[in-house]
C-alpha cells in the first residue's frame, strides 16, 4: 500500500453547490415538479456526506466501501467523494519515551536502558492500512530495537579499543536510528532521532562495578605517572651528562633515579634526607 492523492475540491464550493441543490429542490417541490425535487434533495444530502475538514498537519484517508481512494494532506474545508469512510493521521513530529528495560549487555552484565525516539508518519496510508494501530507498532518496535542494541555491545570496556554503549554514546544513537528506520518503514514512519536517556548497571551489580572502574581508573593513573616520572628521570640524568654540571659513577646514577621515582610516585610529600658523609 502506497498513499496516493485522492479526489476534493474546495468546501466552500461544495456548500454552495449542496445549497444550490436545496434551493432547486424546494423550487421543485413548489411548482410541483415533486420527482425532480426529491433526486435534487437527495443528491444534496449526498454531496453533504463528503464535507470533511483537516487540520493543519494532519491527513485525511479516504475509504470507499473498503476501497482505498486517496489521501488529502491539505489543510482546510474540502468536498470529496461521497458516503465515503475518512480516518484521520496526525503528521506532526511525536516523540516515544520507552519506559526503562533490563537486559543483559554482550558481556552478560545486567543494565537498565532507556530512550527517546522522536518520529512522524510519512505515508499515511501505510500507517493505516499495512500495521494495526501504528503508534503501538512503534512503541513496541522501538523496546525491541533498544533491546537488540544492548545485546550487541558492552557497557564499558576497560580496555578503550572497542565500542561501547557509555563510551559511544552517538555510534550506538546512530545505528538505532538506523535500525528503527528499518523496521518502522513498513509503517510509513520516518525516524528523525534516537537518543539513549538512561544507561545504568543494574542495582544488584552496580556497587562492584564502580569498584572495578575506580580500580581501572586508579591503574591508568599510575601508568601515566610512572611514565612521566620515567621520562623526567631520564631527563634529568642526560641534562645532568651533557652540561657536566656532575659526574657520576653508574651506582649514583641509580640512587639519584630511585629518589627521583619516589618523590614523583608518592601519594604524599616526600621527606628529604641530609646525607653529610658519603656513598662508600
């Protein structure tokens, strides 16, 4: 099923068609001419039957004894076929909140998700005829796209070299939209965003998993420290050489990088210690 354009005219220019019938009608009647007067009255009160008003961005669909006719899109007063069936579509832009969902991320760990799907019918004709209750097509749907996503990826990763759902935040939003384009099409349904609103361990897990990422954030600050410290270390030591400020024999060289990796390592200021005699 396609929407196509059916058949109007203006309404205005149908209410005086429909009056002038009448007035013809009782014109009749009066000098006796009661057939001709009776096919008048009942052609108006047909054409009456196709008086039909749309609001703006709304679309009137068009039914003739369960024949589809046409859809008009305008907006106003308009006169079409008669005795003819007219449901009403809104194509205004909407937005679908899903209520939270618990599902399992590709890892197996439990979240709760959730998100906002904004969207408008585009072909009226498929949002009535080709799916029952289109709205409720699109709510259901749109669980079962944001399920099927967060099976596909994890929650976080650790190891920041792969897509994640909390990390990737339009990557994912992006192939949701893609994947609700591709199911709600049937429907005549256009998507114009989709965009995750909640994303959380769920409650029976959450505590250890804040403990395993404030532990990987903790290792990834030490190596970064550890690197810096290395490298002010082997700076110090080749500045030291070249400008020969001292000498130093290999076994000063390590004291002094040790001292060095302490006092930039520590978690607390270092104390420092007078040495007034030697090494030997």
């Amino acid at each position: 099923m396609k929407e196509k354009k059916s058949w109007y005219i203006n309404g205005f220019a149908g209410i005086f068609i429909i009056l002038g019938l009448l007035i013809g009608a009782a014109f009749m009647m009066m000098n006796g001419v009661i057939p001709v007067g009776i096919i008048l009255f009942v052609l108006a009160i047909l054409f009456a039957t196709g008086i039909t008003i749309v609001q703006p961005n709304q679309a009137k669909v068009i039914t003739f004894f369960g024949r589809y006719l046409g859809s008009i899109r305008d907006s106003g007063l308009f006169l079409t076929v008669p005795l003819t069936f007219r449901q009403t579509v809104s194509l205004r832009v909407r937005n679908f909140n899903s209520k939270k969902l618990k599902v399992n991320d590709v890892e197996g760990n439990p979240i709760e998700i959730a998100a906002v799907v904004v969207f408008k019918v585009v072909d009226s004709a498929k949002a009535i005829f080709d799916v029952d209750h289109y709205e409720e097509f699109v709510s259901i749907q749109s669980e079962t796209a944001i399920r099927h996503i967060a099976t596909k990826y994890p929650y976080d990763s650790f190891e920041n070299d792969e897509t994640t759902l909390r990390g990737n935040a339009e990557e994912v939003a992006n192939e949701l939209s893609e994947e609700l384009q591709e199911r709600l099409s049937v429907a005549g349904v256009e998507i114009l965003e989709a965009r995750l609103t909640h994303l959380a361990y769920s409650t029976e897990i959450a505590s250890a998993m804040l403990q395993r990422q404030q532990a990987a954030a903790i290792l990834s600050a030490r190596k970064k420290i550890v690197e810096g410290a290395v490298s002010m270390a082997q700076m110090a030591v080749e500045q030291l050489d070249k400008e020969g400020i001292l000498e130093l024999d290999e076994e000063r060289k390590v004291n002094m990088v040790n001292n060095l990796m302490v006092a930039i390592i520590s978690d607390r200021g270092t104390q420092p210690v007078i040495n007034t005699g030697s090494l030997y």
